[in-house]
C-alpha cells in the first residue's frame, strides 16, 4: 500500500516541475515512507511514489517502475499476483522483481485494458505509454484505494490524496459546497464522484481513465451480477462460499512483512482470525479495541475465545479520548472531507497500536452489506419479497424469529429511510426543522448535489439483493474511504477477505435465504464457519459497532464547544449560530440527540480551518501514546 501523484501536461507546453512533484509525493509519507521519489519522465510528463514495502523489499521494486516503454505508480496490492506471475512466465516474460507491481506491467501488455478483469485485489494505479504518449490509469472494483484527479489549464493530475494536488495547483484550494451541502442533509460522502474541492473528482469504483491526445475518457470494467443460482443446494452453496472465502483469506496472507488482524468479538474479524489459526496453522496478532468493559465492550469475548484454545495474540487496545480534538483533526486532515461516523476514533487508535508491531492487518469489513448484517435494515425488504412470492407461512416464520431480537418499529423506520423518495426526505427534513440550522450556500440541496454512479438492477432482482446492491455500492464505500485513510495515517496496509471479488460475486448469485434465514442476517457464513468457531459467535445475533462518546465529548471539551459556538464558523455563513445553540444545548441536557448533526458540523468547520484556512497541521507521529496501554495475552 503506498501512495501515488502525476502530472501531464497535455498540449507539451508546460514542462513539469521535478521539485514540486517531489514535495507533492512527500505529502503522502505516512502512505508510503520507506521511500519517497519522483521522476520526469519526459519534459511534460512526471510520477511520483511513495513506497511501504510488503512484497518484494529490495530497491529494485521502488516506484515509478518501467518495462520497455511504460513506466508505473501503483497503490495496493494484487493478492493473485504469483498466480498471475506463472501465467505470464509461460507467454516468455522475464521478471526483474519479485512484486505485484511488474506483475501489472506485464499484464497490460499481455492483455491490454482487460488486464484489469483478471486482478484480485485492491488497487489505484496509472500505466504511461511514451512511445504513443498514452495514459491508463484504473482503480480496483470497490473502491477499496483511492483514486483523484482534474484536468485544469492543460494540466492533469491524478493522487492518492488531494493535499498534493493541492499543492502542485494550490488555485484549485476552493470549497464545493454542492458536496458539502449533500454530506451535511444526507450524510453522502465517498459515493459521490465530486470531493469537497471545486474540479477534483474521484474515479469511481471499477472504472478505467484513459487519457490520450487532451481526450478523457472513463468506461466501466465490472459490475455486479444480474443472474441468480435459483437452484442450488445448502451444501452446494455452503462448500462453494467456504472454499472462496478460505481462499480469499489463504491469498491475503501473502505478506513480507509481519501480518496480523483487528478483532472485535463480533463473527466477521473473528471467522477470519480464527480461520488462520485453525486452517491456515499461522498464529498472528490480533487487536481488539476495549472501553473499558460494559455491554459493548467485546475484549471478554475475544479473552473467551483464547480460554477455549484458539490460537493467536490478544492484544487489548483500551481506548480514551483524552485527546479528542487532536485526533479528529488528524483523522479530517487524512479523510479530507467531514464524516458522520465517529467510529473512526477507535480504529484509528487500534491501527496506531498493530503499526508497532505489523505492517499489514486483516480486517471484516464488507461482510454486513454482502450478506444481510444489518438485519433491522434489511429485514422488512427481505419479508415482502416473500410475500410477493406467496410465501406468507415463510415470511410469518421469518417475522416471529426476528422480533426475538430486533424492533419491528426500528426495522419500519429504516425500510422507510431506505425507501422515501428524494422529495418525500426534504419534506421531513423540513418539518422536524433539521434544515433550519443551514444558512448560505448550504440551503442549496438538490438532487444535482451529487453525483453517483448508476446502480443496474436485473429485471427479477429481489428487493433485499436490490438493497444489498445499495449498500455495497454506497454506504460502504464510506467506510472504505476512511478505512483506507486511518490505516494510512499509520502506514498501515488494511486487508478485506470479504471484499475479494469472487465472493462477492457468488453472494449476490446467491438466493436471498442464503443471507437471512430463521431471522439471522449471514446465514450461509454462520454456518460454514460451524466447524471452526464455538455457538457463541456463530448464533450471536448481537451487532455492536464501536463505542464513541460524542455526546460526552461536546459536554465536557470546551474546545469543541468554542468551535461550535465561537471562532469562524459563523463568519462563512453556513450555519445558523442559534440553531446550533440550541441543539449543543439539547443535547448535553439530554432533551434530545443532536450529537449525530453536530459532530458533522464539526467535521465541517475542522475541514475548513485545515484545507481553505490553511491552519498548519501535522499528523501525530508513529508511536504509542499514554491513551494506549500495553495489555497482551500471548
């Protein structure tokens, strides 16, 4: 995992700038700081890399890499690239290294574009022809690495993060306040092409750019499934999706550096870790953050699960917010834009922790959206479609072992969240009065505040896979950015066995009873890992997600309070001062929850004061801090 930058300028007018490119790439050193070079390769065309060393650590796999007349930056990691290796050797390839990177080289020039159709894996890289004067950049299916770039005044650019951009055009420094608008009303963020700077667009996920004499172009490589496995077996299924998912993990451990894995007590992270200690015989270290006990805090299950013999080191992350502000102003400065979910607080502090010990992490993440985990979200979907199917005796059932665990009102709500239209949103906004806390260039929310790649929808598609799609597409995206953001922050390479391609593939093949049944979100993954965890991960039908007290937060940090109350925020006439009163003031009362709204409104303003103010900031160094302590169960 590292990072990328290039610029080319497309009428060979203007000539590169060497000393710029390398300060560009050497804003991304957290991405990559093994090391860190730019090079021109012609007057009018440069790239830039900075390297953290996974596969192949000599030097003679430092980026920007060339074979004959291309030369490559790449971000990620290919996981079948041996496989990929074997198969170029047999068409007379020679190799120089042992990386994946080479592997992509000689792949494009085997396969040409549809190369990409045969990597597994993650990615974000662009290819330079200088013989035709050609550039060919791709970023992976999902949208698990980032891909940025603008075409502006002749010159385009492309990064791994926005900041160099920034700092090779600093005019392009300029708020789009359509994204900020659309993040603020509806919290959309990574799905949206568009970033919080006017002219600097994502590539979106499963997509090629191809830039060739001034002339941009973008097509689609992938997309979902539209045909199901109407007739298939339990066992069938169940060996099939084991035999993907075991190998999708087998893949991901190919490392040349130390490899461990985040573990909640919760059945995803723990099928995976428990999985390279059963099946694979490998003991990692693995890191569970804890809160200091209660009804969310997992450690006692993960602490249960090495009583009962499983194999791997428990390390306890007990995470503090002592230095709240700080670490929110970190995380934005990597994210680049403001984010709803504060869940970023306790990663961050458990991948800063794994980093003093590993260089690569395993983690569940995409398990929920590919197979029905937020049960309460889906679930209603889920019972029309057997309704509409005439099975009513099915659906009843299916009912009564859902309300065993989960509100019926709860899982109303969301089927209505998921499914009101955009007008019918505005509408409730407005009557709960929401909205009154906007002001200026915030009121403008329409449906042209952003822009999202087209969903395709087969023609007998269920409502649940429909849903699915939704989710896999969109929400989870969000996840992925600042997944890949927090990890980076600490140069450490996150893994996602759930998001390997051909089981994500098989699972929206698969019939909807695969993915709930007898009210349970993940059936077919709880029952293919029956024979490797105990029934208290397999039949747990809790979902807990990490514990942030923002709410704590905004009533005991005067910090916070100043921002929200004080200060600039108010001077950009984006928010109504006395709404936001009112609602801090709700909120630490407890009359009502405004912390949600609130904390983007923060993201906000920090965003703001970082990127358009320009408030000197500098990430926190790689190095336990007194908020960590050392607790390790070997």
């Amino acid at each position: 995992m590292c990072g990328i930058f290039g610029v080319l300028n497309t009428n060979n007018e203007t000539k590169v700038s060497y000393d710029k490119l390398l300060t560009c790439i050497q804003l991304q050193y957290h991405r990559g700081p093994d090391k860190q070079q730019a090079e021109i390769i012609n007057p009018y065309v440069g790239l830039a890399h900075a390297r953290l060393s996974i596969i192949d650590l000599s030097d003679h796999a430092n980026q920007p890499l060339h074979y004959g007349s291309l030369s490559i930056v790449f971000n990620g990691e290919i996981f079948n690239y041996i496989e990929l290796r074997n198969e170029l050797k047999g068409f007379g390839y020679k190799f120089t290294t042992e990386s994946d990177t080479e592997v992509i080289l000689a792949s494009f020039i085997q396969w040409g574009v549809d190369c990409v159709t045969r990597f597994n894996g993650m990615w974000a890289f662009a290819i330079y022809d200088k013989e035709n004067g050609r550039l060919f950049c791709s970023r992976d299916r999902f949208g698990i690495k980032p891909f940025y770039y603008t075409l502006h005044q002749e010159d385009f650019l492309f990064s791994s993060e926005i900041k160099s951009i920034l700092e090779y055009r600093p005019e392009l420094r300029k708020p789009n306040y359509q994204a900020i608008s659309a993040f603020c009303h509806e919290s959309v963020g990574a799905e949206n092409i568009e970033t919080w700077f006017e002219n600097i667009l994502r590539l979106p996920p499963a997509h090629n750019l191809v830039l060739e004499k001034g002339q941009l172009s973008i097509s689609r490589y992938w997309d979902y499934p539209v045909t199901a496995e109407t007739d298939i077996s339990d066992d069938e299924a169940f060996k099939t999706y084991k035999e993907i998912f075991l190998d999708a993990i087998r893949i991901r451990l190919r490392s040349d550096v130390p490899l461990g894995a985040t573990m909640s007590g919760g059945l995803d992270s723990t099928s995976i870790v428990c999985s390279v200690d059963k099946i694979f015989d490998t003991r990692i270290d693995a890191y569970t953050a804890s809160f200091g006990g209660g009804a969310t805090d997992e450690y006692d299950v993960v602490k249960k699960l090495k009583e009962d013999g499983f194999d791997f080191i428990s390390n306890k992350v007990e995470v503090q917010y002592d230095d709240f502000l700080k670490d929110l102003k970190d995380i934005i400065y990597l994210i680049e834009s403001g984010h709803s979910s504060p869940a970023v607080f306790p990663l961050s502090k458990v991948n800063k922790r794994a980093r003093e010990k590993l260089i690569v992490i395993l983690e569940g993440q995409g398990a929920d959206e590919l197979l029905g985990g937020y049960i309460h979200a889906v679930f209603m979907d889920h019972f029309f479609d057997l309704i509409i199917k005439g099975q009513l005796k099915k659906a009843l059932k299916e009912l009564k072992e859902f309300r065993k665990q989960w509100s019926l009102k709860s899982s109303i709500l969301m089927f209505g969240r998921y499914n009101l239209p955009f007008w019918a949103r505005t509408l409730y906004r407005k009557w709960s009065k929401i909205d009154r806390v906007y002001s200026g260039e915030l009121v403008k929310y329409s449906k042209k505040s952003f822009k999202v790649p087209k969903i395709k929808y087969s023609k007998n598609e269920t409502r649940l896979n429909k849903l699915l799609k939704e989710q896999h597409q969109l929400g989870l995206l969000k996840l992925l950015h600042y997944g890949d953001a927090v990890s980076m922050m600490h140069s450490l390479e996150s893994r996602l066995p759930f998001m390997d391609y051909r089981l994500v593939e098989y699972a929206f093949k698969l019939p909807s009873n695969f993915k709930i049944r007898n009210g349970l979100g993940k059936f077919i993954h709880r029952k293919i890992m029956e024979d490797i965890l105990p029934d208290y991960i397999t039949n747990d039908k809790r979902k807990i997600g990490f514990d942030t007290p923002i709410e704590k937060a905004l009533a005991e940090n005067n910090a916070l309070r100043n921002i929200l109350l004080n200060g600039t925020i108010y001077s950009r006439n984006l928010f109504k001062k006395e709404v936001v009163k009112q609602f801090l003031e709700e909120t630490i009362a407890k009359k009502h929850n405004h912390s949600t709204l609130l904390f983007r409104i923060l993201t906000v303003e920090i965003w703001f004061k970082l990127f358009i103010d320009q408030e000197q900031h500098e990430i926190s160094k790689l190095k336990s801090s007194t908020d960590i302590r050392d607790n390790q169960i070997a």
